[in-house]
C-alpha cells in the first residue's frame, strides 16, 4: 500500500538530511561576503571577518577633563594649608577634555581644584589665561588623562567573525579606524503563497476566501532573522504554474519557502513538484504542529552559458499559521544562521508550573504555546489553544514549552521549561485572570496596557474560574454565577469553591443576557420556549459557565426539559465563539451577551440581565500588581468605553459587593 508521506522522521533526522544535502551542494557555511560602508543600515548584519583595529583609541594621550596639565612631580607637596602655586605656561597648560597632553606634561587637574591668579598673584576670572594656578592637592601621574590605546590598542580584535552588529558595535569599528566593513551577504528568500482559495490582503471576502497572510508573517520572520525575504504574488492550486513559479524562484534566490499543499490532499501539490524539479528529502516531520513539513531541493539550470547548474533547497511549510510559524523556527532560522555565519538563536529559558494536564501524541515533538506569569511566589504556564490555525496563540504566546517525543503529556502542576518569546521581565507584569468571558475584558486589557500591565486571560467558565483561584493559578476571577435560591450572584457559590480562601467580591458590569439570532430573525425566535421546535438549532456554553448556569435556572423554571433542545449539548466557551456558530450557520440561535451579537452584526433578544464579578483573593488585592487595575475601574474613559458597549450597565463598577474572609 503506498503511503501519504515518505516517513513521519524525527526532527534530528530531518535537519541531518537537510544539512547533508547542502553538504554535498557546497552550501553550508556563509554564502558569501560583502563590503558595506559604515554607517546606521550596517546594524543587524552579521560580521564575515573579524575586525582588527588599525588605529589606537585614543591614538594620543588625551586630557579627560577640563584643566590644566602639569607635571605630576611639580605638584608633590601641596596641601590645604600648604598650597603650591605653578607658572602658567611653563608649569601648567589649559586644556579642554579630548585635547592633546602637552608634550612633556602627564597629568590633569580638573578646574575646579585649581585658583586662577592674575600677575599680581590675586584671584581672577580669567581661568582659561591666568598668569599663574594656585592648587591645594598634589596628583599622581596620568591622573585625569586618558593614555594612549586606553580603549582600542592597534592591531587588537575589535569584533569577532558572527557578530551580529549592534549600534556600539559600529562606534567601536569606527573608533578603530574603519570606514567600512565586511559582513555576510544576506540570503535571499523566496515566499510563494499558493492556494486557489486564498485573497490578498484587503479583498472583499466572499464564502469561501481566506486572507492570505502566512507570507507577510514568514517574511517578517525571515528579515527578523537576517535574511532578505521576496513574498510572491498567490499562486492558484495548478501544478503547472506552481512549477513554473518555483523555477522562477530558484533563478534569483538561496532558499524557497513554497507556503500549503503540504499535506495529502487532492490540491497539494508541493511534494510533487519538489518530486518533478529536484529532490525530495522529507515529507512529515515528527512535531505538532507542522507534522506535513516537505524538505527537498531544485534544481537550477543557469542563466550564464558555461555555468554548472545550481541546487536550491526548498521547504514546502504547512498552510496553517501555527505550524508555518514554527517550521521557520525550527529550520530556517538554523539554516539562516548558518549562511550568516552566526550562532543559532538560543531563546531565555525560565523554570514554571504547568497549571492544567497537557496530552501529547506519544510520536512527536509537541510544541506548545503558553502564557506565564507570577502568582503568588510561583511562575505559572497556562497552555493556550491548540489549533494549528488559531494566530491568536502566536500573538498571545509567551513562550513554549516542548513535549519530547515518547512523552504522553505532562500533569497539572509539573514542572516544564518555558523557551520565552518574550522578555522575562513582562512576567512580572501579567495579570492572569481566569474565569467567565466577557469582552469588557478586552478593554480592560488595553487600559491596563497603557499602565505598564499586560492582563493574560483565560476563558474557561466561571464555576472553572473559582478553581483556579482555589488552586492559586490566577490573580482573579470574572464570574457571575446565580443563585437559584437567592437570586443573588456568585457569593453563594464561593464557600464550595475557595473554602478557606479570603476574597473580595468587586463588581465590574451589569449586562443583559439574551438569545443571539441571524440578522432578521428569519425563524422567529422570542423565549427559550422556541428553544424546543424542532427546527432550531441551539448552541450552548460549556458546563460551568454561569451562561449555562442562568439557562438551566430559567429552563428549570419553565419545567422545559434539557433532551428536547437540539444542539444542548455542543458547546462553545466564549460569547464570540456562540455568537460565531450563529454567524456561520451552524446554529439558530445561543445564549449570550449583546456585545457578542453586535460584534458579527447579528439580532440580540434581551431577556435576563444579571451582575457580573471580579472575584480577588486578598492575598493580591494590596498588592503592587494589581493596583492599576484598581486605577482602572474609577477610570471615567474605562467606564465611557464600557458603556458605549450595548448591554452594558457601568452603575455597580468598582462598587465592593463583599469581602469573605
């Protein structure tokens, strides 16, 4: 039987066919060096060759202060009630910082240790030409001067070859008497974006188009890592002109990243025309996600007669944002830094606790996305979702976590090495809340933005908010749970869930609840009585979300039975994400906020209104972290942006409901 892929290798065997095959091509090392003049573009080149000083730093001995030169030896014994005083001209030399040291002279006295006299031997002004200095302190020889080759001595190394040129870099260069310098030649990278589906960016979408944006995010990877990327226009799903335009690429280019068709479908052609213009190494690699990753290599016939025809690697990288993204990670930044002649990138690692159970497919390397953060005297790393088309995981990412093979996953609370994507000290300035959705959240990040906080929130349910809180994995919760007893929110439900555990109970919003409907209305939809018919399709949140919570009280009301509502049972887990599946057809209608509808220009149904909560252990209410939040609640531009929201009532923000101790 013959198989979708050629194997599912390991990642080290793949890099190793990879490398071997530019080995044998004569094209792993630098693949080529250039001289560029020195000035501001020459930042974030790599060095080809070291730079040796061809000149001293100072090139003569230079005064470091303002003053007058002596010689050290004509001012040994003067003290306070001791004073010297030395000829002016014979004995001491005005100088500027940066002049020559007079010949003969080897030392400075700043002046302002130093008394100007005029001929008569009183005090002047005139303390650039005094005919005498009066001074109170003898000094050492080379004092207040900067010698000759203090900072570069000729002939030293200046920089080493792989340099990746930073600002001072290029004033040590200069200082060392160059005026050019000689760096690695950037690789060229071709980024061909195929797919008969795809629309650039700014099209009009119709059913069916998706927004081609992979090639501006690896181009931006590639110039990020030195190299110097070229985005093609789309390429339709046609083997023919898919080929055509790899040739093309190959002529101008060191290296191809031909974007989709990597996979097994009718349509994906990648592997077949890496088949037909070169060589296939690799189709599937053993990582998730970018399991379909084709590595191979075309080849070139030249332009220029008489030349021998060339090899060209190619990547055919996975159509889904996550996987491509990391494909450029794991290969081609290795093989740019290699051209470059530089290390390979190594990321800050920081140690932290996983907070949930992470499954992992024995067979492969599982990348994963997290977020982290300090709660409490614990750095925490909460996964974020998993979907190889999810962009938002790469924007909200703080780092990964890597699941080697042969590992099924890792449990709540081990733990893992976070290899960060961004600077450790952000860390100390997260605020994990964790709990019900609601999009003021959004806003509320922005505000806190503008504070120097950066607020990481999870969408997981309210009842699922508390037990994180429980378990010391967030610095607060949203929630907005009911009572059926009391009618009254959440505080009955905190002695179950944070037994032991002191918190205040601080309003955010009030906001409506209602049913979320297509534009129009079109199946008339009015009560949760409608909910029954059998021609509507309901889609609910997930089990402990107190959306769900309000349903079950008001269907429970209503003595309406959960089996007879078609589509009780899938689930989403945020308001947008119900209001989606109405948006797309999948559903008829769903539970939700107004804001949802409005957001994807759809009819809302009011029919409940309720509180919703921010739940804080004490433990972080006075705390330094969450005192912007805090500032934000009272901020009267959070409270207008919040209210111009429909749905929304700002009355109770900020107002203390309850402190449970």
């Amino acid at each position: 039987m013959e198989t979708v892929y050629l194997h599912d290798i390991p990642l080290p065997e793949a890099r190793a066919r990879l490398r071997q095959a530019l080995e044998d091509a004569g094209l792993w090392g630098v693949l080529g060096v250039e001289e560029i003049p020195l000035n501001e573009n020459a930042v974030g080149r790599v060095l080809a060759e070291p730079v040796w000083a061809q000149i001293s730093s100072p090139h003569y001995h230079a005064a470091a202060m303002d003053g007058f030169a002596v010689r050290a030896v004509e001012t040994a014994g003067a003290q306070p009630t001791a004073p010297l005083v030395l000829a002016v001209g014979t004995q001491a030399k005005y100088v500027d910082t940066g002049d020559p040291l007079p010949d003969g002279f080897d030392a400075v006295i700043p002046i302002e240790n130093v008394e100007a006299l005029d001929s008569a031997g009183r005090l002047t002004p005139a303390i650039r030409q005094p005919s005498s200095i009066r001074i109170r302190a003898a000094v050492v020889p080379w004092s207040h001067v900067r010698p000759l080759g203090e900072d570069i001595v000729a002939t030293q190394l200046v920089l080493p070859a792989g340099q990746t040129l930073r600002p001072v870099d290029l004033g040590a260069i200069a200082a060392s008497g160059h005026t050019t310098v000689r760096v690695s030649r950037q690789p060229r990278v071709a980024i061909l974006p195929t797919g008969t589906e795809l629309v650039p960016i700014g099209s009009d979408l119709k059913r069916g188009d998706i927004i081609e944006y992979n090639s501006l995010v690896l181009a931006a990877q590639v110039r990020t890592m030195g190299g110097l990327p070229n985005r093609y226009p789309i390429t339709p799903d046609d083997f023919d002109l898919i080929c055509g335009r790899v040739l093309e690429a190959a002529r101008e280019h060191d290296l191809i990243l031909l974007n989709a068709g990597s996979s097994a479908g009718a349509e994906d052609f990648s592997a077949r025309v890496v088949e037909k213009l070169g060589t296939l190494l690799v189709h599937g690699v053993a990582v998730r996600p970018g399991h379909p990753v084709i590595i191979g290599t075309v080849r070139c016939e030249p332009t220029t007669a008489g030349k021998s025809p060339s090899v060209i690697p190619i990547i055919g990288v996975p159509g889904y944002p996550v996987s491509a993204a990391l494909t450029i990670e794991i290969f081609v930044e290795p093989l740019l830094a290699r051209w470059l002649g530089r290390p390979p990138a190594e990321p800050q690692t920081v140690t932290a606790i996983m907070t949930r159970k992470l499954v992992s497919p024995g067979g492969d390397d599982d990348y994963v996305r997290v977020v982290a953060g300090r709660v409490g005297e614990r750095l925490l790393a909460a996964p974020l979702a998993r979907g190889a088309g999810v962009i938002t995981s790469l924007v909200r990412a703080d780092g990964l976590v890597v699941v080697p093979r042969g590992e099924q996953g890792i449990e709540a609370g081990s733990q893992v090495t976070v290899q960060l994507l961004r600077p450790a000290s952000d860390l100390e300035h997260t605020i994990f809340a964790i709990g019900s959705h609601d999009i003021t959240l959004d806003l509320m990040a922005q505000f806190l933005a503008e504070r120097r906080r950066r607020l990481a929130s999870a969408n997981v349910g309210s009842q699922a908010g508390l037990v994180a809180l429980r378990r010391g994995e967030a610095h607060l919760a949203g929630s907005h749970l009911l009572d059926p007893q009391t009618g009254e929110f959440n505080l009955a439900y905190l002695p179950q869930y944070l037994p032991n555990v002191p918190v205040r109970v601080v309003a955010l919003v009030g906001r409506e609840q209602g049913l979320i409907v297509p534009r129009g209305n079109p199946k008339g939809i009015r009560t949760l009585d409608d909910l029954t018919r059998p021609d509507v399709r309901y889609v609910n949140r997930q089990r402990g979300a107190g959306t769900r919570v309000l349903l079950d009280y008001q269907l429970n009301l209503k003595g309406i039975s959960t089996s007879a509502i078609l589509g009780y049972n899938q689930e989403e887990y945020t308001h947008l994400g119900v209001a989606a599946a109405v948006a797309s057809g999948r559903a008829d209608c769903g539970l939700g906020i107004a804001a949802a509808a409005q957001a994807l220009d759809l009819d809302f149904l009011p029919l409940f209104s309720e509180r919703y909560d921010l739940i804080i252990p004490l433990e972080h209410v006075d705390g330094p972290l969450l005192a912007p939040l805090f500032e934000v609640l009272n901020d009267p531009a959070f409270r207008k942006a919040v209210a111009a929201l429909p749905g929304y009532d700002v009355t109770p923000m900020g107002k203390l409901i309850a402190e449970v101790l």
